[in-house]
C-alpha cells in the first residue's frame, strides 16, 4: 500500500498574515508619504503646525491632507507593534514548519 502524501504546508496563510501585519505597521508611514506626496506635487504647504489651504482639483484638500499627515504619529504604536507580531509571525512559522 501506499502512504499517504503529506499534507502541502499553507504558505499562503503565512504570507497573508505577513502582509496584514505589514500594512498594519506601515500605515501611518504610508498615510503621510501620500499626504507629503500628494502636498509636493500640488506646491501646498503641509505641516503638523495647523491647516493650510491646498487646492487639487479645484476642491481644498488641505484639511485632509493635514489629518493624513498627522495621523503618522500613531506609527509610535504601530511600529513596535508591528516589529512584535512579525518575530511572534517568524517563530509560529519556524515551529509550525519544522513539526
């Protein structure tokens, strides 16, 4: 008779996982390189100071822009956060591939 195959490991959840704890983390890094981006491309002024005007399209996105820059500060809880979770991520896959 013949054995039966070993189930394939699921890779996928893993680099699912991965991805989910890396947009987590990268977030409020992500959110003021656009609002940097989006300030630069349209020469607006953009600071964590306050709100200035930014006209794109024809519609003022300075406030936006202000609440996207400034929401990079939560990256002092989603760095770490995230660092914690992808060594807790590394370790279950370690052991979960070597059983």
């Amino acid at each position: 008779m013949m054995e039966p195959r070993p189930a394939r490991f699921p890779w996928w959840v893993y680099w699912l996982l991965l991805a989910v704890i890396l947009l987590f983390a990268l977030a409020p890094v992500l959110s003021v390189l656009v609002a940097g981006l989006l300030a630069e491309a349209n020469g607006c002024v953009l600071n964590e100071g306050n709100t200035h005007p930014c006209l794109i399209g024809g519609t003022d996105w300075g406030g936006t822009l202000y609440v996207l820059f400034v929401l990079g500060w939560f990256a002092l809880a989603t760095l770490p956060l995230g660092g914690g979770a992808l060594i807790v991520w590394l370790v279950v896959l370690i052991i979960h591939r070597i059983a």
